[in-house]
C-alpha cells in the first residue's frame, strides 16, 4: 500500500472539507447613489397641519453583510448637509443656515452603527451613532430586507430600507414648536457588492 499516496488523499480531502464547510465571510456592499437607487428622505410636520417632505441629494455609504451571522451587519452613512431639497428653494436656504443644518460649519452628517438586533422575517433594529451639528447621540433604525440577488450586468445586489425619529432640539435646532418637535428619517439603500 502506497502509505504518500493516502496521506496526500487524506490531505486533499480535508482540504475540500475545510473549505466546504467554511462560514461564509461578511460581504462589503457599497450604496448606489450613481444610478439612483438609494435615497435619504425626511418628513416633519409643518404646523401640525400637513407634512414637509424633503430629501438629501448628495450622500455616500456602505455596508457589511454576512447573511450567516446577521449580527455581525454593519453600515457606514455619510451626508452632504448642503445637499438638501425640500423643493423650495428659499426654505433650502433657510435649512441650510445656522438655525437648523449649519452647512457650512458642519457640512456632513454621519451614521455608524454599533449593533445590529436580527428579530427575523426580514425585520431588524440597527443601532448606532449619529452626527449631527458636530453632536453624536444614539438612535435606532427600524429596518426591512427588500430584496437580494443577480442585477442585469453582472453583479449582485441587497435592498433594504430603514426609519427613525428624533427630536430637532437634540441636534440644536431651531424650535419649531410641538407639532413639529420630530423629524423622520426614511432610507431606502441598495447595495453593489463589492
């Protein structure tokens, strides 16, 4: 019996073992802001009467993924303040001065998340740390898994989209009374793997 031919056996099989039997490694999506296909919106109310929409155009981000350990889920946001676009343009003035964003101070506005709480069918809590006006305060993102898989050019793509709520005030923004104490951030991001 040919004793190198079996340890050389014995080795290829653990070889292909090993790397059947792997866990799969986090995967790094960046968001697709060059063909549209993730957004940032806001919502508050204006006087309690109606809802002011509004959105940012310039932003950037990516996020860690490994559907094997969804715990391990990770996302990096970054805004461009200026770019806001509540379709007015003398409002967008207004929101970019010193009584709310203070652009040109504090011209980005950042999230990075610390946790992320898999509650399963889709659902999740992603908490983490956002940057507003150079203040940091926790907040959590209620998020759903949209949709994954193969895009027409080759690649391969992850939806999701996320809320939250916080107080204006906390940021060191203009009081714009009770009804219109909160703001509601809305994303809808997608992903290219990379």
């Amino acid at each position: 019996m040919n004793t190198k031919f079996i340890r050389s056996a014995l080795l290829g099989l653990s070889l292909v073992f090993t790397t059947a039997v792997a866990p799969a490694q986090a995967e790094t999506y960046t968001l697709d802001t060059k063909g549209a296909h993730s957004f940032v919106q806001f919502k508050i109310k204006h006087l309690g009467y109606s809802w002011l929409l509004g959105r940012f155009n310039t932003f950037e981000g990516n996020f860690d993924l490994d559907e094997n350990k969804p715990e391990a889920s990770k996302i990096n946001v970054t805004i461009e303040t200026a770019s806001v676009d509540s379709n007015h343009a003398e409002r967008d003035k207004h929101l970019r001065s010193g009584d709310f964003l203070d652009v040109s101070k504090w011209p980005t506005a950042t999230f990075r998340s610390t946790k992320f709480e898999d509650l399963g069918n889709g659902k999740a809590m992603m908490h983490g740390d956002f940057t507003l006006k150079g203040i940091t305060k926790p907040i959590s993102f209620e998020v759903s898994h949209i949709g994954g898989g193969k895009d027409p050019w080759g690649g391969y793509r992850q939806g999701f989209e996320g809320r939250t709520e916080f107080a204006i005030a906390d940021y060191g923004m203009m009081n714009l009374g009770p009804a219109s104490a909160n703001v509601e951030i809305y994303m809808s991001i997608e992903g290219i793997r990379q």
